[in-house]
C-alpha cells in the first residue's frame, strides 16, 4: 500500500513538471515578450567577428556561468529566505519632470536617470534614450519578477518628446522592454542595438529601415554624435534556449563637447582599459553597480571592482547604475552606492549619486551627493 501511495506521488509530481514544461513552452512561443531569433544566414555572417562559435556570442575573456549543483541550491535557499532591506521600506520618491520643459530644453547637455540604468540623455539638442526598461516589472511576465521600487517615473512614455535614437546594451529583461518599446517605437526615429538584437524589435514590428545592428568596436555617425558600440563582459537570452544567440555590449557617446560612456551590464575586465585607452577620458560614465553576487561576479561587477572600472576607462565623474528600482540579486538596496562611496573614496575616484529623476548637467554637475538612499 505504502509503495502504491509513493509511486502515486511520484507520477503526481512527475505530469506536474511536465504540465509546467509544456506551459512554459507554449508561452514562450506565444508570447510577444520573448522576441525573434537571428536567422541561419545572420548566424553565418556573426562567425566572421570571431567571437561567436557553435552558436553562441563569447566573452573576449573566458568566462564561466554555470555554477555547481551546490551553489545553485545555496542561491535558491537563499533567494527563497531573502536579506534584509533588499527593498526599500516605502515607495521610492521621484522627482518629476514637466514635458514641455524637456521638449524646450536647451542648455547644454544633461541626463535624466529613471532608476536601474534607464537614461534619457539630451545631448547636443538631441534626444537619446539608453536601455528604457521603464516598465514596472523586468520579466517576461508580471507573475516572475519583483516591482519596481516605485509607481511613478520622472515622466511618463507618453508624456515624452520625439526620441532621436534608442540604444540598446543587450536584451534581458532589465535592459530591453516589450511593453516600454512598444510604446516608444511610434515616437523614436532610429534603434542602435548590439547584433541579433534586431530580430526582437522586427518581431515587434519595427522596420528594418529603422534598427541598426552593431559589433564590438563598431563605430558611427549619428546625427553629429559619434558613437561605438564597445565590449562587456556579460551574456544574452530571453527565452530558455536562446543564450548568447544575440551580443552584448556598452556604449561610447561623443557630442561636440561631453563625451560619454554607458558600461551596459559587465563583469570586471581587461575591456574596460582598452575602452579608456581608445576612446577616453570621458567627461561622465554609467558605470554598473548593482544585482551583483560572488556566485556570479564574472558577468557583474562588485562595486569595488566598479570604482576600478572607472579609473580604467579614464571617468572624470562615474554614476553606479543598475540598482534603485529593482531587487535582482541577494544584496541590500542601498549596498551598492555606500561599497562604491567607500572604495572610490580609497581610489580618487569622483562619483556623483544622483535621485531618480534628478537633472544631471554635464557641464556643471552639481548634484549633492546627500545620501538621499539612507532615507528610504
């Protein structure tokens, strides 16, 4: 009797895991949130850049991401226990930005932070948004992820102007948004991504004519800007057989008079002294410091290898992105701006940490570093 019972559980849990696979499957094929895929012949020509084999974009620098059986339940247990104040205590303030001083804005270059590394850059009287996950919850679905820290941005999609270009750093969910882009493709002109990235905004029906797909070390003209699309130590994948199959990267952005340098999503590495050495120094970088692990600190940095990153690529000011709007990761909200306060400190290394919504002006750059987060 007892060993009918047993086998009953075991069949029981057995058509669970596989009513769950067959769901999983079935929503990732029909749901537009998934993207395309490169085709064949894409795949032909990203063998040419010499960093993609079998199938699959690789790092400059080997890099390992599958962790043992033990880390992996270590991970689990501990997501599943959670940490302290991993979010902050009350809804997040954000401070509003009027639509029409944003559309007549003219002077000089700023940059709008909306949490995470969502940037709206006005750069030599153009309108540039970087990474726009302005979306509420960064997955592909509501039910799998955490909500932002907020209800509010410092302006709604709707609410914003005409949008010169979109650049995109890579596709996870963090960083490249169904729901965002679908409401951004009516107003935005051009779509600057990494290669295979495409697939994903033609699947949404955005013209080809429209996006520009790039390589590591590619560089272009745009609208007077100069831009390259430059290394990171990271991968890509939105599905569950997709991995890598689309590249990842950062962006260098030069105007007449600032030139700047958005780090994407990256572990520590050698790329980030040849991007100074290339293309540095630069007036202001973006520079990720968030959703970071031990377990996983070849494709996310600590934040005092964040401080190094800075200095190496040759920033006379950094900013830590890719945390104050989501928990990702098993680490304190407010951890990664007092590790990278503290260690850029030791270094020389000037930071600012502004408030979502806050106007950063290049030029001027007073934003107080008043450890608002402390606050919250």
């Amino acid at each position: 009797m007892i060993l009918k019972i047993i086998k009953m559980i075991g069949i029981g849990i057995g058509l669970l895991i596989i009513s769950l696979l067959l769901v999983g499957i079935v929503f990732e094929n029909f749901s537009p949130e998934f993207g395309g895929n490169p085709t064949k012949e894409q795949q032909k020509e990203y063998e040419k850049t010499g960093h993609f084999k079998d199938g699959k974009f690789v790092n400059l620098t080997k890099t390992e991401m599958d962790m043992s059986l033990g880390n992996l339940y270590t991970m689990t247990k501990e997501f599943i226990t959670g940490v302290p104040n991993d979010r902050p205590s009350n809804e997040l303030p954000v401070l509003k930005i009027d639509s029409t001083e944003i559309a007549n804005f003219n002077k000089g270059n700023r940059l709008i932070w909306f949490g995470h590394s969502a940037f709206l850059l006005q750069l030599d009287q153009k309108n540039i948004l970087i990474d726009p996950m302005l979306g509420d919850v960064p997955a592909p679905h509501p039910w799998l992820g955490g909500k932002r820290y907020s209800k509010q941005l410092p302006i709604e999609i709707e609410q914003l102007p005409k949008i010169d270009a979109i650049l995109i750093s890579h596709d996870h969910y963090d960083h490249l948004d169904y729901g965002s882009i679908q409401k951004l493709k009516s107003k935005t002109d051009q779509f600057l991504v990494p290669l295979g990235v495409g697939a994903h905004l033609k699947a949404w029906d955005i013209e080809a004519d429209r996006i520009e797909e790039f390589d590591w070390w590619q560089e272009t003209s745009f609208s007077g800007l100069k831009l390259a699309f430059t290394p990171a130590r990271h991968f890509s994948g939105r599905g569950l057989n997709n991995r890598a199959s689309t590249l990842w990267g950062s962006w260098v952005i030069i105007g007449d008079e600032d030139s700047l340098y958005f780090s994407g999503d990256s572990g520590y590495g050698n790329h980030f002294k040849e991007i100074g050495s290339k293309f540095g120094p630069f007036d202001f970088a973006m520079m990720e410091c968030g959703q970071y692990d031990e377990k996983w600190h070849n494709i996310h940095m600590m934040p005092e290898e964040t401080a190094q990153a800075a200095i190496d690529v040759k920033a006379k000011i950094a900013m830590p992105i890719h945390w104050g709007a989501f928990t990702l990761a098993l680490h304190s909200w407010t951890d990664p701006a007092e590790r990278l306060s503290k260690k850029a400190q030791e270094l020389g290394q000037s930071i600012i940490i502004p408030k979502i919504g806050e106007s950063i002006q290049l030029k001027e750059l007073k934003v107080e570093n008043s450890n608002w987060w402390q606050n919250n």
